[in-house]
C-alpha cells in the first residue's frame, strides 16, 4: 500500500438514510468516475471542471446495468482535502446502493482506504498539520457546543498557531547563539546568552500556562466521567433523569430497581458530563444486585467526580455513613436530594462534622430545586483556572499534555546550563530539543509509526 494508490471508501454513517457518499481520492480518480458515470447531459468525466455537481446513472457496464442515479462532485487537486483529485458519487443511502458503487470503485482499480487514510494524506500532503488533523475527529465525536468550539479551533490552527510561535522564538534564539559560536571575536556571546534566558523563561511561563488547559480541555474532549452513588431509593436515578432532561432510568418506590450500571452522556453547561447512575449501596442478598454494588464501588475510585446522594427527609443510617467513609479523599460532591420536604434530618450536621471540606448542595429532583447550583459547580470544576481562555487553545490530549511537559523540561536544562555559564554549545542542544518536542505536536518532527497510530483511531471514509 503506498500513498500513490487510488483509494475508495463510504464516507458517511453505517445505516440508511436519505445520501450516501462514496469517496475517492488519487491520481485515478478520475479516470475510475469516468468508467462507472454516465452524466445525464452527455459530458465527459474527465472534462468536468473541478468543485462542480453533475446529476447522471452510476452503471455497472459489465453486467450492463444501472446501479443507482445521483450526483457526482468533482475536485481537482491541489485544491482539495487531501490536496489530490478527489471524486465523490452522491447516492441513495440504502446499505445495499453503497456497497455496490464502492464495489464498483474497487473493481476499477481503486483500493479499500484504510481508517482515516484521506485525512492522513492531508496531512501529508501538507493541507494540515498533526493538531489539525487530529482535531477532525474532535469534531466528530464532539458532545457539547464547548467541545465543538474546542475541535473547531484546533482544526482553524489557534492552537497550531501558539506552538508554532515557540518554536520561530526558540528558533531565533539558536540562530544568534550559534551566531555567536561562529564569530567568537564579536564578543556577543554574553550578549545573546543573556537575551536567550529572558526569552526562555518567558516561553516557559507560556507553555505553563497552557498546560494549565490540558484538563480542562480533556474533560471538554471526552467527557468528565461522574458516578452517582447512594443507597437505595435516595434519588440517584432521578438525578440521572433530571440531568439527561429525559426519562432515561426507571424510578420507583421499590429499593434496588437499579442493579446494574447506566451510562449516559448529558450536556451540563457546555460541560459533556459521562453520569454513571449505580445501583444502591447496601447489603444484599439478591445475586444480580450484589453484582451491582460492588460494581458501584469500584466506580468511586475511578471517577473523574462523585456525586454522593443522601435523603434530606430521613436522618442518617449506618449504609449512609459507609458512603461517606467510601468518598473521603474523593473528588465528590455532596447532594442532599428531597429539599422539597422540609424534613428536620441530622444530614447536613452530621456531614459538616466528618466531612467539613466537601461542599454541600441542597436540590429536589421533583420541583428541579438546586439543579442550577448543581450545573454551576460542575463548571466551574471544569474551568477552574481556564476561564480566560479560548477552548481553541486548550490543549485536548495526553499526548499534546506530554510533549508540553517535555519541551519545558528541556527550557529548565537550558537555564540551568545558562546559569552554569556553560558553553553556548550547549545551551543549543538543549533550545533544539525543545524545538523538536514541539515539533512533534504539529507533526514537523514526528516519526511514521506515531503519524500511523493517531490515524488508525479515525473512521473509514474520513
């Protein structure tokens, strides 16, 4: 397989619908629509001036029928997305019509695209960079207005942008240090030496300050994963109910109707909230149930939040203090559901003397009382500390996290070989290997097996 080939693949969803797209992108792009369309007024596909729709039969010449009749796009490279000719057939979403015009492409000589092959040679052909590339499938799999703000500003190149202008500052920086290698008479070794640690420690404050996004920018990409827990019959799957804005659990009187793990994603102020509703914490002998306990305990040590859920109407018993003691040390956040009773419970007393540092919200999941409150907190989880920032600038991944984090260790060697008054020589390695971290978050120093496996997480088609 070689980035010559012409290569072919359905690129919208799996199901029926009204469209479907067939995708073909090569040098022979053309040359295969020609073989399988037939235009209705007669043109020749080859003839079609490029970014232009003609309507025609797609046909099958040697069992000598018509497949399906639709559009086709044509685009003449460079200017398309992935800077070759790409051709596009425009037809019937049946899962059937699909797979016979792609059948079609493949038997005239293009070749299955692999996952994510079209935006790889975008890539490498230079219409995106690494960031751009990967925030396509940001788009994507974006569940939030936030998250689509984020992906979209990656993909414009905001964040492309910021590293780039580290890397023509470091860049700067080792020109006239090696300047001052190369004319040691000019006397401004010194000079440049001491310009290049200001410089550094300014790019370092700003790396920093955007690593400070890197969590605030995970959760915005692939949810802040919360666990609702709580004893039977506290409300948890109300709770649930009332942040998907839809009846999604079943909810009764009967205690442990919930046994097994629900998992569903809800939109809480931009904020793309993963909410795990658990089943009631208690001692049990029903088999099916004590598999979800124990499953619900094991969702308090790897979430991203704890909502604790307690019944403000009834005062504390021992399987209420056994969930307190599970949170302590937990990121959680204390619910106190059934305000709307009024009841005179030793909850919120009780609580304030274990557990003085989690804070406390009151809410009614029948009246909607305290969901607000519930909403603010969340953000403002999320944001802390980002507020100022455009999400387009967040850093999104572990991996941009990383490479970050690298690049500033290699900025701290290079002021402790400053402040060492060592060779410039030296302070060069150093300002180059940050340069090249960097790089390889767009993707300009990056090696082939990374670029194949960041692509190999996209759909076929994309």
């Amino acid at each position: 397989m070689t980035q010559d080939d012409t290569i072919s693949a359905i690129a919208t969803a799996v199901g029926e619908g009204g469209i479907g797209i067939i995708r073909l992108s090569g040098e022979n792009s053309l040359t295969i629509a020609s073989q399988i369309f037939e235009p209705k007024n007669g043109s020749n596909v080859i003839d079609i001036p490029s970014h232009r729709v003609t309507y025609g039969q797609i046909v099958d010449h040697e069992k000598d029928c018509v497949i399906d009749e639709g559009l086709l796009l044509t685009m003449h490279g460079p200017h398309s997305y992935t800077r070759e000719d790409v051709v596009e057939f425009h037809c019937h979403g049946g899962a059937m019509a699909m797979q016979n015009v792609l059948a079609l492409t493949l038997k005239c000589g293009a070749r299955l695209a692999e996952p994510g092959e079209f935006t790889k040679r975008a890539f490498l052909n230079g219409r995106l960079d690494l960031s751009q590339a990967q925030a396509v499938i940001d788009i994507i799999r974006s569940k939030t207005d936030a998250s689509l703000r984020m992906a979209v500003g990656h993909l414009s190149g905001e964040f492309s942008d910021k590293v780039r202008g580290f890397r023509h500052d470091i860049l700067q920086m080792i020109a006239h240090l090696e300047a001052a290698i190369d004319f040691p008479e000019d006397d401004i070794d010194e000079v440049a030496t001491d310009s290049a640690r200001e410089q550094v420690v300014n790019i370092k404050e700003e790396i920093e300050a955007l690593l400070s996004t890197a969590k605030t920018g995970k959760v915005l990409r692939d949810g802040l994963e919360t666990a609702i827990i709580g004893k039977p019959n506290v409300g948890k799957s109300s709770l649930l109910n009332a942040m998907l804005r839809e009846t999604r659990a079943i909810v009764t009187d009967i205690p442990g109707t919930t046994r097994d793990i629900i998992e569903e994603f809800a939109n809480i102020g931009g904020v793309p909230l993963k909410i795990i509703d658990t089943a009631g914490i208690r001692a049990t002998d029903d088999t099916v149930e004590k598999i979800g306990v124990e499953k619900a305990r094991s969702y308090v040590d790897r979430a991203d939040l704890i909502l604790a859920l307690f019944d403000g109407s009834s005062n504390l018993d021992h399987e209420d203090e056994e969930i307190l003691s599970l949170i302590k040390g937990r990121k959680a956040l204390i619910v106190i559901n059934k305000s709307d009773l009024n009841a005179g419970s030793t909850v919120k007393e009780y609580i304030n003397k274990e557990l003085p540092n989690h804070e406390i919200i009151h809410l009614s999941t029948v009246n909607g009382t305290g969901m607000d409150a519930l909403e603010e907190y969340i953000v403002d989880l999320v944001y802390s500390g980002t507020v100022e920032q455009k999400e387009g600038v967040f850093v999104n991944s572990v991996r941009q996290a990383e490479l970050l984090r690298k690049a500033c260790t290699h900025l701290d060697e290079v002021l402790n070989t400053i402040d060492q008054e060592m060779s410039p020589d030296f302070i060069v390695i150093d300002l180059r290997s940050a340069w090249e971290k960097l790089g390889e978050i767009t993707g300009d120093t990056v090696g082939e097996d990374i670029i194949d496996q960041i692509f190999s997480q996209f759909c076929i088609g994309k």
